[in-house]
C-alpha cells in the first residue's frame, strides 16, 4: 500500500512540476538581459495579460449566457440589474444674511462662516431658512 502511493505521489508532483516551474532551471534566466530588453519584455508580457484577460471576459460571458439561456433568461435580465441610486443634495437649512452663496444643510462640519457667526455672539438660528 506505502508503495503504491509513493508512486502516486511521485505522479502527481511531476505532474504538477510540468505545469508550474518551480525548479531554478525551469525559470527564464533574466540576468543576462539590458534594462531595456527588461522592460522590453514587461510590455510584452503586460499586453499578453491584458489580451488574455479580454479573452478570459468574453469566455465567461458565453458560458453566463448559455446558463441563463438554459433557465430562460437573458444575460441583461440577471446582470443589468437596477441603477445605482445616486444621493440628493441635501436641502438647504442655514443661509448667510447678506451672501446668498453661503449655504450649509446643517449636515457635516459647520463651515467657517458660521463658526465666525456664533463667535461674534450670534444665534445659529438666525441663519435658519426653513
């Protein structure tokens, strides 16, 4: 039995090492490259995972497709799902008396003017608009 699995494991690690070079000699030598043969072959290398990644996506977009054709839908009614919700301004709560430009909802930090309103002794709720 011990030997029948040694041989197991045997096959299954050079099977393994055939598809993932760990081994010093399985690994490209880079050391006898310029810098700019280097970086020569970081683009090419970056724009093979790009096209890969282009056709990993179109690749997994048909079989979405042929799973939810099989339950009857479309791709668009199971992904296309609903819009982001976007957040409305909050509505204005505090005004400056003589700049109209001067707004705060009462939401968040009190800005400048209104700090230097209440340090002149002034009450916030005479800046109140609603």
């Amino acid at each position: 039995m011990t030997l029948v699995f040694c041989f197991f494991l045997d096959y299954i690690t050079q099977a393994f090492q055939a598809t993932n070079p760990t081994h010093k000699e399985d690994i490209m030598d880079l050391s006898n490259y310029t810098t700019e043969q280097l970086n020569q072959l970081k683009k090419d290398i970056d724009k093979e995972i790009q096209g890969r990644r282009k056709e990993d996506a179109k690749k997994a977009q048909n079989e979405l497709k042929q799973v939810a054709e099989r339950y009857g839908f479309t791709l668009s009614d199971l992904v296309g799902g609903q819009p982001a919700r976007t957040r409305t301004k909050a509505k204005v709560r505090f005004q400056h008396p003589s700049d109209a430009s001067k707004t705060w909802s009462g939401r968040g930090r009190k800005p400048a003017w209104v700090k230097e309103w209440e340090a002149q002794g002034r009450s916030l709720d005479e800046l109140r608009v609603d």
